[in-house]
C-alpha cells in the first residue's frame, strides 16, 4: 500500500521539483508513494482550506515548507491538531533555520529525523525530494529502499546559458573583464536555477549581450545560513561583484523580492549597513510578477497588492531604482501525480529589452567621460503658461538648476554661457520658445525654437508605437504630427542649450489644449508634441541622463497602467529608456513614489524650505497689544477700560476678527472677559503657526538666523525619545505646558500675563538658547554653560535636547550638501543611498539628512498603532466639531484620502474612517503588519457608526489597495450587523437602498452589491479630479459642471471584488446623501492654498453635494500637525487661519520676494488656487479677496517688483480677481474694480511690448 504525504509549500518553485521526484520513483519503483502537493496559492480562501485539511486527514505524513512564519499558512494550527488527534507524523519546515526550534516543537519527529526532513526540503532539487520520499516509506510503510542522504546543491554560483553546469566564477569574471563593455550584475533566486525556471534569465542575459553588454548572472538564496551553507546576498556582492573593495560592474539588475538590507521593513525603519551603497552602483529593480500575463497585458492595474509590497514599496528600501514586469508567472498544468499547480516564469520580450537597455544607460554614465555627456534639464510649467516654469513646490528652481548647472562644468561637463545666476536663467529661457505661444507670430516661434523634429521623422517614431497608443492619439489629436508646436514641416522644441546641456520646460499636457475633453476624458493621451519633445532629447539631442525638477511634473501621471507599466503605457512610450533623476522634496512621499514607479525615478530628496513662527503683523498686532494694555488697566488704571474696550471692539470689527469668530459687539459685552480670552486665543493660534520663510535651494543648508528658526521648528514636537524644546523649558521654568497652550488667552492675575504671553517668552527663550549655541558652533561642551548663563542653572533634560540639537539635527542639515552631491553621483553612474520620507517639523528629524533616494512605507502595516491613536482623536474631533456646528451627529461624511499624506502618517486618515465606522485594526504582534479588523462594540464606541463615502486618489488606489480592500472589509462588517437604526447609519443605509433597488426590479444579489460600494477613485489608468483642469481652463458656469467632471473623473468603485467599475451614478446617490465632508492635513510643510489638488478632490467634493443635494455640506480640515493635539476647523476657518498666518502675512510676502521669479509664480498660483477653493466651496469672504488685490495686485511697490521679476504673475493675479468679479463670487467697489483693470491693461501692454 502506497505511502500517503501530503506535502504544502509557500514557495510554490519548489512544486516542479516534487513533480520531477515523484515521476522519477515511479519509473523506479512504481507506485510506491501518493503524493498530494499543495502551494500557498492552492489554499487562498475557506473552501481550499477545508480541501488542504481533508488531504491531511487522509495521510501518512504531513510536510508543511513556511516562509516567513506560520502566516505563511493561516491553518497550520488546525493542520497540526488534525494530525494530534489522528496520530499521524507531521514536521513544520523553516525557509531558513533562524525559528526551526519553535517548529520543531510543532511536529512528531525525533530531532535527527527533523533535520534530516529539513535538509532534504532546504538543500531542494529533484534528486534531494526522491530521497525524501523514500525515506518516509520507509520510515512509514517498513519499505527497504536505498536512500541518499540529503546532498546540498550550490547555493550560489554564476549561470549563462552558453556555459554549461560548472561554471568557474573567477575565470568567467575574468573573461568579462576583459570584453571591456559595461557589466550588468543580476541577482537571481537560486530556486529558479535548482527548478530550472530559466528562460526569463536566459533571455535577459542574451538581451544584454546583443545590446553591447556583459553579463555576470548570479543566483544565489537571499539570506545566509550557516547550517545549510548559504552564503547569503552581502557575501556574494562582495565575491561575485566586487573586487578588492572596488565594484567590477556597472550596474545590478535586481529581480529578488523583498527588502534586502532591512529585515522587517514596518513604517520608515531606517536602513543600517546597506552594502549596495558599498558596491556604489545602480540597482535596478526588474520585477517578476505573480500576475498572468492576460490579466497584466489586458488591464489598467499592473500588479497586485502582493506585487507593490514585495517587488516595489519593499525593494525601495533598499534604494532600487523601480522598472517594470520582465516575466509573468504562469500556470503550466495541475499534475496528474500530485495535484500540484505546476508554473512557470514566462519572459515578455519587450520588456525585458526595456530593462536591459535602461541597465546599461546606467551603466554606461560610468564608462563616459563627463565632457562628453549630454544632460537634459526639464522644469516643469503647469499651468504652461510663462508665470509658472519651474513650478517645484517649495524649491527654488531657477536658483537650484543654475547652482546644479555651475557644478555639473566643476565636474568636468561642458556646460557653455551659464547666466550669470537664476534671474538670468529666467530670462534666457523666456526669451526662448515657451508653452506660453499665444504672444508669438509663428515666425517668432521658428526663431525661438531651440530645436525641431521633421514631420518625416516623428511620422517614422509614431509608426513604431504600439497599434493601442497610435488609435488613442489620432483619436485625441488627429494624424501626426498634431497642430500643438507644428510649424510647417516642422515640430517645434521650446528650451535653450547650454554647451551638452538642454534646458527645457515639460511639453503641455493637453487638457487646456482641449477644453472639452475635461468633461469626458480623464484618459486623454498627451498630444503629439510631448511625445516629439522626449525623443528629440533622446535621439536628436542623445541626452545620456534627463533630470525633473522637483514637485511634480506630469509625465509620471499619463495614463496608463498603475504600475508595472506596459509598452502601451504613456510614461513608458514618452520616456523610454533614458535615466531619470528627480529631485523631489523629501515631504512628498506619494507623488514622489509615483515617479520612481511609474518613471523610474531615482530621487534625490531635497529639504524643506525653513519653517518659522508667523508672529503677528499690522491690525491683529495691535489688538494683542491693546489686550496686554487692558489687562494691564485692570489692577493700574481702571478708569482706562471703558476707553480700551472700544479701542479694542473697532479693532476687531476693523480687522474682520469679528467675522471670524462670529461674534456681534453685544454678544462679546455680555462677557467681555470671556470674548477677550476668546480673541487672545485665537491670535495666538495664528501667530504660533509655522509658516514657510522662502524657498530651499537645492544642496544649500540653511544658516544664520534662518538656521535658528529651521532647529527651532524641528525641536517644537519630541523627536522620539527625545523631548520637545518648548515642553521641557516651560518645565524648567515651572509652568504646565499642556495648560498654558489648552487656553491661550487666559488671563492669570497671579502672574499678570495672559497664557499666550508666557508661550511667547518660552518660544523666545528657546530662540535665545539655540542662537547662543550657534554663537558657540554647537560645541556640546558648552552646553552646560549656555544654559547655566542664561537661566542661572541646569537640567539634564534640558541638556538632552541641546545635545539632541548640536548631534543629530545640526549635521543632518549640514548633509543638504548632498542634493547636489548627489545628483551629480547620479550623473557619474553612482548608487544614491536610500533613506526615509516623511514631514521633518512632525517629530521626524530621523529623516535627515536629505540627497537620497526616499522610500515611503510598507502598505501592508497601514495603519500603524501609532496612527491608529491620532485617528481617533480625528474622529472625535470631527463629530465633536460638528456636533458644535449642528447639534447632530452626521450619517454620512465624504473623506478625502490621499496616499501622500497617510504615507507620512502611517494611516491617520485610514484610522480615522475605521474608527468612525466602530472597527479597529488586529495587528500582528512579530510584524507590526495589520492581519484583520475587528467591530468595537457599541457600548465601547459610544455613539452610531457613522456611514463613509471615500474618494481616493488614483496614486492611493495603486499604491495602498490593500488597504482599500481593508476597508471595504470594514463597510461590510459593519453593514452585516444587527443593530438600530440610529446607532448604524451603514446598516441603515445599506438596507435602505437594497429596498429601493428590489422594489425597482433591480436583482436581490446586484442590489446588495451595489449597496455596500463606499470606495470610489479614478478611472483605471487615470489620475486626478479633474475640477482643477476645468477651472483653470475657465470653461465652466456653476457647480454643475463642476460636479459633472467630478463625478465622471471620480465615479469608479473598488472592492475587494471589482476594480474600477464604472459607477457613476452609484458615486452621485453616495455624494447626495453626504452631511459632511473631511481633509486631513498632518502638516504646516504646506497648506490647501498650496496646490490645486487640494480643491480639485475636496472642493470638488463639496460643489458636488451642493450640485446634488441642493446645499453646501458642512465641511472640514482636520490638523494633526501636532500629533498631540488634534484640531478640527471648518473650511471657512481654515481658510481665514491660513490667509491670516501666511497669504495676507508681510513675513511671508517678503521671504518670497527674495526669489524673485519663482517666488512671484508661487504668488500666482496661491491666488489661483484661492479662486478655486472660492469656485469650489465658497470659502472666500469679500474682505479676503479685497485684502488679496491690495497686498498683491494694487500696492505700486509690489507691482514694480512684479515687472521686473515675472510680470505674467501680475497678469495671471489681476486676470483670476477679476474672473471672480465677473462670475459674481465677490462684489467689490466700483472703484477697485477700475483699478484692477486699469492694472490689467497696463501689464498686458508691458507684455505685448517685451515679446
């Protein structure tokens, strides 16, 4: 009677080679042994669970190979109490032998048959199987076969294709060194090699070759083992890819999975010793996906959630510069023998062409001189108008690229007539051919053009497209070569040359090109041109090497597949194979991962402009002034209060604080003493606001007195373990921190000063304290003095911070150095080390230094504890808020959710909708990874569950749809409950509208389906609202069109079930059915006046309830700013808060007036992005727009210095307020809307005369 095994395995390569073994001892032996083979893949839900059990009842054995733990097969417990009960042997296998012991204890064999077990199952291949199998008959079924004992195969070795079995690693090295062509290093899975899963492999190295390369292809297994023998990875770097210390390739193609220099990658681990920064060269990272090549070729997803963890966001720890799919893996056949599903590796040819080209353009920076690299330098502009080119958020670009430029000639390139400095740069590119074509004959532009490609030329270029992108473009913009840029025989090229040096602004992107495609076409192609543009810099100009900008372009957000891009996909078809290095400010992780997986970046991270305290300025100043008086009179001089008190009233009503706070004079002389603490509050929430002070500049660390501010910002929260500045000095000087900043304008008369008077001083001293050490060059030597000097003693933990400060934060903002530093390592075929992302003035000083190649978080710990606690508070806050507003909890709030900042945060906004939904994350304890929800009850939750709409962004929805599926989860969970209506408003809603659409006809099964969509983002392949592009393209009238785009860029539902089913209707009855809307900001880096997707998803969201509904929503910005102490304000008071503390705020004015042109852009696009928000939401008060014309359009000085840095500011400035007057959203005077005309026609005049 056969011996029955029943052998599971998460590594589902191994399953050929039981195949092999099997079919072997039945040629040998007949049929000896009944096999019944199972993968992970084998048991993914309920029902092949119970099959794996079933099997396990019936056998005589049960070998179970994990990976990673016990996750690795959820039922291993279940498996082994089956096993207990029925007394059948049974061994729990380890993929390396760090936790065998643990497992050991799991199973029935004796220790020396453990190992015995586990050799054979570890050292792998066919023969090692065939005798693992005959010696469980015979240990089983009493058989007498000869048995080998387990004979460990080579771990790591070198594989060609040409070169048979024994290949001698020293004597092929050598042989490739001395082919003198660039050497391309690969990584491969030594169970590919031991399975025979080959022919990806063998096409990548063939591919290398022909391309002109060499080729040293290394399998190895990942993780050393001395036991078993393994090597592990960094030893084979060191012997295989370097010599005496020294690098012999040029660049490593990476196809392993995982982190490989992080161990349990949870939310930004910092790297330790990364030996990929040791080897000094790119890695890149080609990616073998677990998707079937019909479902990743014929749809607009990509990958999988499993694939972006494993192969992207995982890999990006280590710094891998991110490509594409280079094989699929396939199902072969389901084995007659063992019932295993047997696959395969399946090459795709074009893509692996891609890699193989992009590695040696890599390579290849090593091996040319730098006088004789081409550089293309590409700003981006959008709006493509003049006012915006270099539009990097927060990055002084011209400045940036004409310090870059000036090290790229230090570095040997040729870089010929660089301006003099970044004004001049401006002007040099403005007196060449813009975006902005409308003031130029088409004369003019030949002129101008700093290139062309030949009709002839790009017909040949479009002719080798993929059919897909050919059909979609003649569609959009008819033949080539289009009408955008075509002049003649011509298309023109808008940029300057500087020597081997381009210098060019992204071509437009199209939607303001056709207005009318906004309403129907978030899936528009790029024109003609932009498809030109890129290749005349790669095959005309023969740039080796383009370098974006900074935040953010639009090539990484062409449509396409979400990640894992195909020949087809737009970024893929416009950038091809060229190097990119991106420059990209470190607190965007989102938008910044989106370039390295869609365009593959490798980012070089720069800091953040310095943060500073928005103080007080003009009226509000002299109300606190008055304040501080008054309160003064009080034990002084009663007889002044009368008097102070009306000085103090036409202040506040002057000023607009009355309008703010909504509150009447009657209402604030009922009590006075209340409305004054009131008032304080609230101007001491403005003042102690951080607000940018300028721009950063690329490679430049801030010093002086911006130094002193910068490390006064960063040591506001603790860092850590380490406190914060602030705290402790209050502390130090006997106040209770969390009572003075609770109520600011409390007024104590036992130490005759307001809260908020004594916050001022603590902020001051702390100032004092980080100048005197600066004064001292952060000696930590001098530390104890510096604080006995100015406070008369010392204290440890004030000491602690100090130390804190002259350390870590100090060096790490002298290492900004490296911005430039390493986009010129970049530039010489160099490793940019890898580092972590995040918003510095969070707590998050480990961040820095910036010049690296970030990496963002590990999706599936989403959301962290740590996030989980801040949800929390956010969702009290909210309802809490608007209970204030309504006296009623709301049944259904839309939620805004964006992947940039639930990247930083680790999931607030995430944690914030579970808690709202009464669910909560289950950890797991070893990973930190969440592994399940689970409901909170409602005695425990206190309140209903609050039913959610979610839009999320299309970068959140490829990046985190794990998580997406996580809380779709919740809305069903909660949906499937049995409670009251009013205390589940999920349920409630749910059942209602099953009701609804049975009593229309509509089926039972669908009706339940469509009841539960809550998640709702872009169309697969898109990106963005879409509301922005209208509003800018002035072809709207109400919020019906703006609803309209909202909900056809909007209206696709995601499930666990469904990816991006158009749903638009479903999408429209959830937005009319919302009560309130939410947008969470975790930090005072930036603001929602700071880009126009801010009002594109949540104005957007608000004009299309009001659209559907028939009124505003109530709407909200949540601020975790400080994680400590969670705010909640409406729209309308954030958008006084941000327009009191930075638009309107003369500190802020003048720091970007240092800047010039790039500071005037970003003023026209906070006025644009204000009209918008005004468009949206209706958050703009006429006082605002009146206070925006004086301080920006009608002051004289501010006009000069707007014609003579970059008047089209000024033009596009008085162009938006008079938009707003046209339209009605602001009913200003007679006289200041002649003054704003009057200042129109004079700067277009100007215009007209300089172009």
């Amino acid at each position: 009677m056969a011996t029955k095994i029943l052998f599971y395995t998460a590594i589902d390569t191994e399953l050929s080679n039981v195949s092999n073994a099997v079919r072997n001892i039945c040629s040998k032996c007949g049929s000896i042994v009944n096999i019944a083979a199972r993968s992970k893949r084998d048991v993914d839900d309920s029902k092949k669970e119970k099959e794996l059990m079933n099997l396990a009842l019936g056998s005589d054995m049960i070998l179970i190979h994990l990976m990673g733990g016990t996750d690795s097969l959820p039922v291993v417990d279940k498996v082994c109490e089956i096993a207990e009960e029925k007394g059948i042997e049974i061994a729990i296998l380890p993929s390396s032998g760090e936790n065998y012991q643990e497992l050991f204890k799991m199973g029935t064999l004796n220790q020396e048959e453990y190992f015995k077990v586990y050799h054979y199952v570890s050292y792998g291949g066919a023969s090692n199987f065939e005798n693992l199998f005959l010696w469980i008959s015979n240990k089983i079924s009493k058989t007498c076969f000869s048995v080998i004992e387990p004979k460990p195969l080579p771990w790591e070795g070198i594989y060609h294709p040409d070169y048979g079995d024994e290949i001698k690693p020293e004597t092929y090295i050598q042989e490739k060194l001395n082919e003198k062509k660039p050497i391309i290093g690969i990584l491969f899975y030594q169970s590919y090699w031991n399975a025979e899963n080959l022919e990806f492999m063998d096409d990548l190295i063939k591919e290398i070759e022909n391309q002109g390369g060499a080729v040293i292809p290394v399998f190895l297994t990942a993780s050393k083992n001395d036991e078993l023998g393994s090597k592990g990875i960094e030893w084979v770097i060191d012997n295989y890819f370097m010599q005496n210390g020294t690098s012999i390739v040029d660049a490593v193609i990476n196809t392993l999975m995982f982190s490989q220099t992080v161990a349990t990658p949870t939310f930004s681990r910092v790297a330790g010793g990364n030996f990929y920064q040791r080897l000094g060269k790119p890695i890149i990272k080609a990616i073998l996906t677990m998707t079937p090549y019909s479902d990743w070729k014929n749809g607009l997803q990509g990958f999988g959630p499993l694939d972006v963890v494993m192969s992207m966001a995982l890999p990006e720890f280590d710094g891998d510069i991110i490509t594409v799919p280079i094989a699929t893996r396939e199902e072969l056949e389901r084995d007659p023998l063992t019932g295993a599903v047997l696959t395969k590796y399946v090459p795709i040819k074009d893509r692996i062409k891609k890699v193989a080209s992009l590695s040696l353009n890599w390579a290849k920076l090593s091996y040319k001189p730098n006088c004789d690299k081409k550089i293309a330098i590409i700003f981006h502009n959008y709006p493509p108008r003049n006012d915006r080119i270099g539009c990097a958020f927060g990055l002084d670009s011209p400045v940036s690229v004409h310090k870059l430029l000036t090290e790229m000639k230090n570095e040997g390139c040729k870089v010929e007539d660089i301006p003099e400095n970044g004004k001049a740069l401006m002007e040099r590119m403005l007196s060449g051919l813009t975006n902005e074509r409308g003031w130029l004959s088409s004369e003019e532009m030949n002129k101008r053009a700093v290139g062309k490609v030949h009709n002839k030329e790009y017909e040949m270029w479009f002719n080798n497209f993929p059919l897909l992108p050919q059909q979609q473009l003649e569609k959009s913009w008819g033949k080539p070569p289009g009408e955008i840029f075509s002049s003649g025989e011509n298309i023109l090229i808008p940029g300057i040359l500087l020597g081997n040096v381009f210098i060019g602004v992204q071509p437009t992107r199209g939607f303001l090109e056709d207005p009318a495609s906004i309403y129907h076409s978030p899936d528009l192609p790029p024109p003609h041109h932009y498809l030109a543009y890129y290749r005349w810099i790669r095959d005309i100009f023969k740039a080796d090497i383009v370098y974006h900008i900074g935040k953010h372009g639009s090539l990484e957000w062409l449509p396409g597949k979400g990640n894992g891009l195909s020949e087809e996909c737009y970024p893929d078809l416009v950038l091809m194979d060229l190097p990119n290095v991106y420059p990209y400010i470190i607190n965007n992780p989102g938008e910044g991962t989106q370039a390295k997986r869609r365009s593959h970046a490798c980012i070089i991270d720069h800091l953040i402009p310095v943060m500073t305290r928005a103080d007080t300025y003009e009226e509000m100043a002299d109300v606190e002034v008055l304040i501080k008086e008054y309160n003064e009179a009080k034990s002084m001089d009663a007889g002044k209060l009368p008097i102070l008190r009306t000085l103090i009233w036409e202040k506040v009503e002057a000023s607009k604080l009355d309008s703010d706070l909504k509150i009447t004079k009657e209402e604030a002389e009922k009590d006075w003493e209340e409305f004054l603490e009131k008032i304080h509050s609230y101007l001491y929430d403005i003042k102690d606001c951080l607000i940018r002070d300028g721009l950063h500049i690329l490679g430049q660390p801030p010093e002086g007195e911006p130094l002193v501010e910068m490390i006064s910002a960063l040591t506001r929260l603790s860092n850590g373990s380490v406190p914060s500045l602030r705290e402790t000095l209050a502390e130090f000087l006997g106040y209770d921190y969390e009572e003075l900043i609770k109520n600011p304008g409390f007024y104590s008369p036992e130490i005759s000063s307001t809260y908020a008077e004594i916050l001022d001083m603590i902020d001051e001293k702390s100032k004092k304290l980080i100048k005197a050490f600066y004064e001292e060059d952060f000696d930590k030597n001098k530390i104890k003095d510096i604080i006995t000097n100015i406070f008369g003693k010392e204290t440890v933990k004030l000491s602690q911070v100090m130390e804190f400060i002259g350390e870590k934060i100090v060096p790490a903002l002298n290492g900004t150095t490296q911005e430039i530093e390493n986009c010129i390592e970049a530039l010489g075929g160099n490793f940019v080390s890898p580092g972590p992302s995040g918003a510095p003035t969070r707590g998050r000083v480990d961040i820095l230094p910036t010049g690296r190649n970030f990496y963002s978080i590990d999706p599936q710990a989403m959301p962290t504890r740590s996030s989980w606690e801040i949800g929390v508070e956010l969702a009290n806050s909210l309802l809490e808020k608007h209970m204030e507003e309504t006296n009623a909890y709301p049944e259904m709030i839309g939620i805004i959710v964006w992947c940039t900042s639930n990247m930083r945060t680790g999931g607030d906004d995430v944690s914030e909708a579970l808690y709202l939904m009464g669910v909560k994350p289950v950890w797991d304890e070893k990973s930190g990874r969440v592994k399940d929800l689970s409901v909170i009850p409602l005695e425990e939750l206190g309140r209903p569950r609050i039913d959610i709409t979610f839009r999320t962004s299309g970068m959140f929805r490829d990046a985190m749809l794990n998580v997406m599926h996580l809380l779709d989860k919740a809305v069903e969970m909660v949906a499937s409950l049995d409670e009251p209506d009013d205390m589940n408003y999920v349920a409630k809603h749910v059942r209602e509208e099953i009701e609804e659409k049975v009593s229309k006809g509509i089926d039972l099964n669908k009706a339940k389906e469509e009841a539960l969509w809550r998640i709702f983002s872009d169309k697969p392949g898109t990106y963005g609202a879409g509301v922005s592009d209208l509003v800018t393209s002035k072809n709207w009238k109400d919020e019906k069109d703006l609803c309209n785009v909202y909900v056809t860029w909007g209206g696709y539902v995601y499930t666990r079930d469904t990816y991006g089913l158009e749903a638009k209707d479903v999408f429209s009855s959830r937005l009319a059915s919302v009560d309130a809307t939410v947008k969470n900001e975790d930090t005072r880096e930036l603001d929602m006046f700071d880009c126009d997707d801010f009002y594109s998803y949540h104005g957007g969201m608000v004009a299309a309830v009001k659209a559907l509904k028939g009124s505003l929503p109530h709407s909200y910005s949540g601020d975790s700013s400080d994680p400590d102490r969670v705010k909640v304000r409406t729209l309308e008071e954030e958008t006084r808060h941000i327009f009191r503390a930075r638009i309107l705020n003369p500190k802020w004015i003048e720091s970007m007036k240092r800047h010039g042109y790039k500071g005037a852009g970003d003023f026209s696009h906070m006025v644009e992005t204000a009209f918008g928000w005004d468009a949206t939401a209706e958050v703009l008060d006429d006082w605002l727009y009146e206070e925006l014309a004086k301080k920006y359009a009608l002051d004289e000085d501010m006009q000069e210095w707007f014609k003579e840095e970059n008047p089209w500011a000024l033009k596009n400035i008085v162009e938006n307020l008079l938009e707003a007057i046209e339209r009605d959203m602001w009913q200003p005077s007679e006289e200041l809307k002649d003054e704003l005309r009057e200042v129109y026609l004079d700067i277009e005049g100007e215009l007209e005369e300089r172009t």
